[in-house]
C-alpha cells in the first residue's frame, strides 16, 4: 500500500495534496515540502461527537488573573522586551543570524532564573562538556540542570520527574520525535515538538523558551506556523562583528512588540546596555557634513541614533542609491520631497545613507532627520554638534507632530544636546518652549524648505 503524503508550504503552512511550484498561499516558489500524512483517529458516530471531558467554560469576570504572574530573571534588557518578565506558562521563541548570540544570552538567562527558580537547559546541539566550557567561558557559577538529548520522548520523561518552572531548549530544530518520520527540523518534526512543549507548558505552567535557526533571509527556519504557535517571537540582531546586540520582540501576546534590550558582546558574555544612545552616537565633529543625531521611540524609550549620508558625483548613467537601518523606499520618498519642496537636486548623485551602530529605524518621526543629512552631505556643511532632529515629512513638504517630544527631548539634554529643530505643532503643545529648561533652545518648523533654511543658516 502506497505510503500517504501532502505537500506543506513552509512560508504560510498552505497544505496541498501535490506538489505546486509555486505557494498559492504566500505567492513563494519552491516552497513546498513533502510530509507523511498523519494517521487518522477513528470517526466517532455523530451522536458521539459529545463527550465528557475536563474542559469547562467559565465566565470571564470570575477568571483570576492571578496565575499569570510574571518571572523576573534580572537581567533588566531581557525582561524589558518581554513586557516585565516571562509568564508563566508562555512558550517564547528567540531566533537570530548564526553566531550573534543566542545560546550566550539564554545561557546566561537559565542562570539568572536559577536563582529562584528550578531551571533545565537542554540542548541538542552540544554535549555536556561543551556547556560547561562555554559557561566557564561566560564565568558563570550558577547551579541548574542540564541535559544533552535530541529525542523528545526523553526530554518528556526529564521533565515529567523533575518539573522544573523553566526550559530552555537549544534549538527546536535538533529534537525529533522517534514515532514520526522525517529528519530533525523538517516541517513535521519541527511543528511536532513545538506542539507537545507548549501543551506542557500550558498544563503545568512552565516556562518554556526555544531557540529557532533563521534562513539566509532572515526569517526562523522551519514552517512558519511555528511563530504563531508560540507567544513570544524574538529576534537578537546586530553584526556579529560588532560587539552590540539588539534583542527586538516581533510578537508578544503579554507586552508590547516596540520595545527593544541593548546588549554588548564581551568576552563574559552579553553585558547590558543602560544608556545606547551612548552607544550610537560617534560624538565626533559633524563640520563636513552628512551626520544628525536623531531620537526615535523604540517603545517606551527613547533612542539617540547619528544618521549619516553621503552625497557624491555618480560614474554611471543611473546613479546608485544605497540605504542600511532606513528603508530604501523611505530614502527615495524624502528625496523628492526636498526636490520638489525645498528645491534640492539629487540629479546625477549617488546617495548612500547609514544608521550609526547598524539599528534599524522604521519610526517616521526620523524623517527630517533624514532630509537634513542629506542636504547637510549635498552642502558640505554640518550641523551644529549640539543639534538634534525629529519630525515626520509628509508629501507635501509639512513637517507633522511627533508622539512623546517630552521624552526624545530630556533624553537628548542629558547627553548634552541644547538645540532642537521640531514640528512647529509639538512647540506650541509644550507652549511655545516655556515648560522646558530656558537653556535649551527649541526651533519649530512647519515645512521641509523651512527646516533646511533654519537649519543651515550662517
């Protein structure tokens, strides 16, 4: 008897029964792998369907919420970006380029839990030996459990006779079940494991975090119904040759998906950033142009970023148009707006822009920022080093209002900036500047021919 398989999309989880070149799910090629078909439970009669089980319905007024408390590890980053700590219960994914630091900073995690909590780290990617080395390395003495496995079936028996309230497992693609077929990491096994560690976790109230491989575009490796089996998806990003890390939640269904931890890769392991705008700010002259010091919320906290750009002669009929921590799409809409609004060409230039320290900015109150760098490198001429920029451009060349001016202000004067170019909007909500220090000079805008007027003036 023929064995029966389907065909599993891996970038939406679309099922077909052949083989498609194309996902008619997500639109992607070559995305469909095959998988053998699960077996079957018997058709219960319709007049069985009904059975008496231990699931029950409650009122939502009368739940107490009390259960979800939340675990500190003190490691106050990592807690940040999980909305205060881990619930109890929650299965949180953590994924990351290879070698940027994930098994460091979870290492480091089951350490700090272990001081109040029973913790098993499990990995199915080193031995025994190996984690000892590497928490030798990291000089880490906590004492906690740790087992080196790849089947689920003797992790379960693990946990089932010592319940701990945390695991950590390195990495869901490296644990298999032995019943079912397909190597470790396939879309079958992956969403197999997954499955019964979250069930765990529900009934028991475990702390489970996994560790995810990511593809060379990016995204976690494996089916994509994994993220939306978990929690909590987080991602460690940063080059691996740069010391920094930027811990970023994407999904969170117990905090907000905005905020972001700053670590610092030393030879003791992740170190925490307190202050990073320190960290993305060079504080070298700005007299050649090309370089402003924005803040931006990532979350709740305000981030001092140095965008820089460089405007040259181009070699070439098209010229070249480069963007790294800005989208490039947002590059280009800017640059009409200053041709159009502000009578700025860019006719025949090649324009390269950079975010300082490789963060990556979405948040459009960098805008101005990002115009006046590029008129700054076009001219020649800097900023004052005491400047910083935010507002949001709209396609009309009007400078729009910007949420939490309060917060990206006071966090700019205690690093010693006293020069502010905002929306002429926010100005006049904070009264025209007199609710703020009277050294600090605060200059309102309302359009983009404005602000480089202002901004650049002798």
């Amino acid at each position: 008897m023929a064995k029966k398989t389907l065909f599993y999309c891996t970038g939406c989880g679309y099922e077909s029964s052949k083989w498609l070149g194309r996902c008619p799910g997500c639109g992607a090629w070559n995305t469909m792998e095959e998988v053998p078909l699960p077996a079957r439970a018997a058709r219960r009669p319709e007049n069985e369907l009904s059975v008496p089980g231990s699931a029950k319905a409650a009122r939502l007024q009368e739940i107490s919420a009390a259960a979800e408390d939340r675990v500190i590890s003190g490691i106050d980053e990592f807690d940040r970006v999980l909305g205060g700590g881990a619930v109890t219960g929650s299965v949180i994914l953590i994924g990351g380029d290879p070698g940027i630091g994930k098994s460091t900073l979870l290492l480091q995690a089951a350490a700090a839990f272990s001081g109040h909590h029973h913790v098993l780290y499990a990995s199915g990617e080193e031995s025994l030996r190996q984690i000892k080395m590497r928490a030798q390395r990291l000089q880490i003495n906590a004492d906690f459990q740790v087992v080196a496995t790849t089947e689920l079936e003797q992790l379960l028996a693990i946990l089932e006779e010592q319940g701990p309230q945390v695991l950590v497992l390195d990495s869901v693609q490296s644990f298999f079940r032995s019943d079912l077929e397909g190597v470790p990491g396939s879309v079958n096994q992956v969403r197999e494991v997954t499955a019964a560690l979250t069930r765990l976790a529900k009934e028991n109230g475990m702390i489970v975090f996994l560790i995810g491989h990511v593809t060379k575009e990016g995204i976690m490796a494996g089916p994509r119904l994994l993220e939306h089996m978990v929690d909590a998806v987080l991602y460690l990003e940063g080059d691996r040759y740069h010391s920094f890390r930027v811990l970023r939640g994407v999904k969170n269904r117990f905090g907000s998906t905005n905020e972001i931890g700053v670590f610092v890769m030393e030879e003791q392991g992740l170190q925490e950033v307190a202050n990073p705008s320190y960290l993305f700010i060079t504080g070298q002259s700005r007299e050649s142009g090309g370089a402003v010091v924005t803040a931006s919320m990532e979350g709740t906290r305000p981030l001092l970023v140095e965008i820089q750009s460089l405007v040259v002669p181009s070699n070439y009929a098209a010229p070249r148009r480069t963007s790294a921590g800005i989208d490039l799409n947002r590059v280009a809409l800017i640059m009409a707006v200053l041709e159009k609004h502000a009578g700025v060409s860019f006719v025949g230039l090649d324009t390269f822009v950079n975010v300082v320290g490789g963060v990556r900015l979405v948040e459009t109150a960098v805008d101005l920022a990002l115009g006046l760098s590029l008129v700054s490198s076009l001219r020649g001429k800097g900023l004052s080093a005491e400047t910083v920029v935010f507002g949001e451009v709209g396609l009309t060349g009007e400078i729009r209002p910007v949420s939490r001016i309060k917060q990206r202000i006071n966090e700019a004067a205690k690093l010693g900036f006293n020069r502010f170019i905002i929306p002429r909007p926010n100005l006049e909500n904070l009264g025209g500047g007199k609710v703020m220090p009277q050294e600090l000079q605060l200059i309102g805008v309302s359009s983009i021919k404005e602000a480089v007027g202002i901004a650049f003036l002798s």
